[in-house]
C-alpha cells in the first residue's frame, strides 16, 4: 500500500508541475486586461466609486487590437487626470491606474514585438461591437470561383 500510495502520489506530483507554465508575454497581457475589466465593473457598480466612473470613458479591452495602446493612454490620462481629489484617492481607482499602467508598459515595452494585432477597429475598443473582418472569407470566395 506504501509503495502505491508514493507512485500516486509522485504522479500528482508530476502532472501538477506540467500544467505549470510560466506566463508569457501574451497570457500576462490577457489576464491583465480581464483584471482591469473586473475591476471597471466593480467600479461603476461599486456606491463609492460610481460617482468617480461617470468621468471615465467607455472601453473594452481587446489585446488583439492595435488601437488599443493609444485608448489605454488616453484613459491613464483621465485617471491620473481626474477631476475630483476624492476619486484620485479612492483605493480602487488607484488599484485601475496602478493596473493600466503596468498593462500599458507590458504592451508597450515589454512585449512589444510579441504581441500580434489581428485588427485596427478603434470604435471596437470604446463600442465592444467589433465589425467583421472578411479578408479571409473573400479569399476563400475567390478560390471557390475558379
């Protein structure tokens, strides 16, 4: 019974230390931009800090977006630039800035030739609405037709 509960044991050793990867570049950048989305919503939901995110534009975070860098900046400036003392002081509000920051600055500088951007639809970053991007279906139409 030793010898089997060891071997047991030894293999859930095993397979929990395959499925532990270290982060990449790309899965930080997801995590980080599902992290500032949580946290937007708590904002605008949260009584304390409801008042603070009227100021605060719409965005949806989309790491696959190339437009995204300059909404981030835009709306760091609108954090690090808001109108009222009591919101820039509001612990989550700090938390959002903290949390962009770091998401802008692995965008930017530390992943910056990892990252592969997929579209440039700008109004899909402050809609959530992106359009379809029929490139390939068009190709697929051309080849159909020969």
């Amino acid at each position: 019974m030793r010898v089997e509960s060891a071997i047991a044991l030894c293999f859930l050793g095993i397979v929990g230390l395959s499925q532990c990867a270290p982060p990449t570049c790309y899965s930080r950048a997801l995590s980080l931009s599902k992290e500032v989305m949580t946290l937007l919503d708590k904002i605008h939901t949260y009584h304390r800090t409801k008042t603070c995110a009227e100021v605060l534009p719409v965005i949806f975070l989309d790491v696959h977006n190339s437009c995204i860098t300059t909404k981030l900046r835009d709306f760091l400036y609108v954090l690090v630039n808001h109108p009222s003392q009591y919101c820039r002081e509001r612990p989550r509000i700090v938390l959002l800035k903290t949390k962009i920051q770091n998401f802008y600055a692995i965008i930017t500088r530390i992943c910056y030739r990892d990252l592969v951007f997929f579209t440039d639809d700008c109004e899909a970053i402050d809609t959530g609405h992106s359009r379809p991007h029929y490139a390939e279906d068009r190709l697929q139409l051309l080849q159909e037709e020969r």
